[in-house]
C-alpha cells in the first residue's frame, strides 16, 4: 500500500503539502493539487483509516510556532518540551519564514490547526503574529511569549523596558552623564526604556537611529558609529544598546583611540555567546530564556486544565551582568 512519504517523493512536495491537497485544507495552489492528484492514482494511494481515527482522538502533543531562527529561542524551547515531558506530551515546532512560501504565517496556521494540539505556545515579536494569537485562544489554549504584556491573552514577557532603564540607572550611578542609545531591529520597548530613565535622571537623550535586523550589517554599523562618536565635539561618555551593535563599537573605538570604559563605557543586550569575548568583555543585559519557556509551558497546561478565565501576564526580569566594559 502506498504511503503519504512515497506521495512525497514522487511529487517533491512535502508531506504536509500532500497532506493538504489531499484533504483539500489550507492553501495549495491549482498546479500543486493536480500533481498530488496525478500521483494518488499513479500510486493508488488510499488514506490510513485507523491512524485518521487516532488522530481525531484526545491529542497529547502542544505546538510552538516560531517568528525567527534567533539561537536565544534554543532556551525556551528546551524548557518548553521538559516541561511538556513531565505531563507525558511532546512538542511540535513551526518556524515562520516568510521569505517562503511554505513557511509563512498564512500557511503554517491551517497545518499547525490539522495536528489538532492540545495547546499552542507563539514565540514573536510580531503584532501581526500576535493578532493571529488572540484570534487562536478562542478556539485552543494559546500562550504568547512576546516582547510586551498582552493583555487580552495568556502571556510571558521579558521586561526590556525595565531592563534598559536598570541598566542607565547604573551608568548614572557611576558618574556617566552623555548616554547613548543606538537603535536596532525591534528595540522600540527598549527605547522607551532608555528615555524614561534619562528623563528621570535630567540628561540629554542622544539616540543613534537604526533599524537594522542582520547581524553582519549591525556590527558593520557599530564600527562606524563607534568612529562617529569619537568625531563628536562632545562625545557620549556611555552608550546602551544590542550585543551585535556593542561588538561593533568597542572595535570601533579601538580603532581611533578610545578607551573602555575609561573614555566611554558600553552596556549590550541579550548576553550572546561572543560578549564575554570581547575585548574587553561586554556588560550586557541577559534574557532568562529558560525561565520564560517554563513560566509559558506552565501556563499552557493551567490553561489546558482550566480553559475558562481572565487571561494572565507573567513579567520575567532582565539580569544585568558586570563584566569590564563597564
């Protein structure tokens, strides 16, 4: 008997791909249904009644979609699937890329929705991932683990704005009154962060704009601005921003004779793997990733338990390590 893989292989499509135009559910173009339907006669393809039986049962498993590759989500992940473990269920992940067709939000909903989970964990940064999220809750469990608090969902945030505002609270302490912050992709909260805290303290707000999202590029950028700095008539004695960027900096500020921290202090965010690295070794702003995927996997299960309820928002704070940037 021909299986749903051997489908596959004929066609070149993937086995969801199949699996869809043979169900006739979620997006498959014309041309795509035509070669599915070419190779079920060729092959005399017949679905598995007994494993459609199975699946329409009680399901044990929670899917994750994913908005990007990005290695801190590794974290979540990991935690997410021990703790699915200890209720005897296993995870299924969804990265979105829509750079692809296949992977793209629009698609990646009616697959996520034919595996019938018991619950559903977003991981974005999206507005438009989390609409999606607030419209799945009516119909599943859903938690979103976002940048800010969701306040008509289940969610787990990470308080970058808090972050930010600890970490110019402690530059502040130390004497520094020009701080900078230079803009990344997504540092909006942390922005409001910055301005808050330099308002509060009664310094001038200087903010380098950017909106960069590949690493390269952003190192690339930090080098350079690191030269700009130094051609300031009155430079910033700190600035604030990502990890990438910082890498940037510190090699630009070497590069004309600017010392740190003695003559500029810096503060990164996310503590990647290379900040302890650097030379010298980066301050930064570190995401308790793993905590985040246990308080959302937590909260998933309460919810499959307890479906009814006000939704709930869980604050996860930014830990500020020390090292000699500072």
């Amino acid at each position: 008997m021909a299986t749903l893989k051997e489908l596959a292989e004929l066609t070149g499509l993937s086995m969801n791909t199949v699996s869809r135009a043979i169900r006739g559910r979620g997006y498959v173009s014309e041309k795509t249904a035509k070669l599915v339907r070419d190779a079920v006669r060729k092959l005399d393809y017949h679905p598995n009644k007994a494993a459609q039986a199975l699946r329409r049962c009680s399901s044990r498993e929670i899917a994750v979609i994913v908005d990007s590759y990005d290695a801190l989500h590794l974290e979540k992940l990991a935690a997410i699937k021990e703790y699915a473990a200890g209720f005897s269920h296993t995870m299924r992940v969804y990265f979105i890329n829509e750079e692809y067709p296949n992977s793209s939000l629009k698609v990646l909903i009616p697959e996520v929705m034919e595996n019938s989970p018991a619950g559903l964990i977003l991981i974005t940064s999206s507005d438009e991932v989390v609409r999606c999220g607030l419209e799945l809750r009516k119909k599943l469990p859903c938690v979103i683990i976002a940048f800010d608090p969701v306040k008509e969902a289940d969610c787990v945030y990470i308080d970058r704005y808090q972050g930010v505002y600890d970490a110019i609270t402690y530059l502040y302490k130390r004497g520094r009154r020009r701080i900078a912050f230079c803009e990344t992709y997504h540092s909006e909260n942390r922005k409001r962060g910055y301005q808050q805290a330099v308002k509060d303290f009664g310094l001038p707000e200087i903010i380098i704009p950017g909106n960069l999202k590949n690493p390269v590029l952003i190192r690339n950028t930090g080098y350079l601005n690191g030269k700009l700095f130094a051609a300031m008539p009155n430079p910033p004695d700190a600035v604030q921003t990502s990890d990438y960027m910082a890498s940037g900096l510190l090699a630009g500020f070497a590069a004309v004779g600017l010392k740190t921290p003695q003559d500029i202090a810096v503060i990164g965010f996310d503590n990647r793997d290379f900040a302890a690295l650097l030379n010298p070794p980066l301050s930064t702003l570190a995401q308790p990733n793993s905590e985040v995927g246990k308080n959302a996997a937590a909260l998933l299960f309460k919810r499959m338990e307890h479906p009814t309820g006000e939704p709930e928002s869980i604050r996860i704070q930014m830990a500020l390590l020390l090292r000699q940037s500072t």
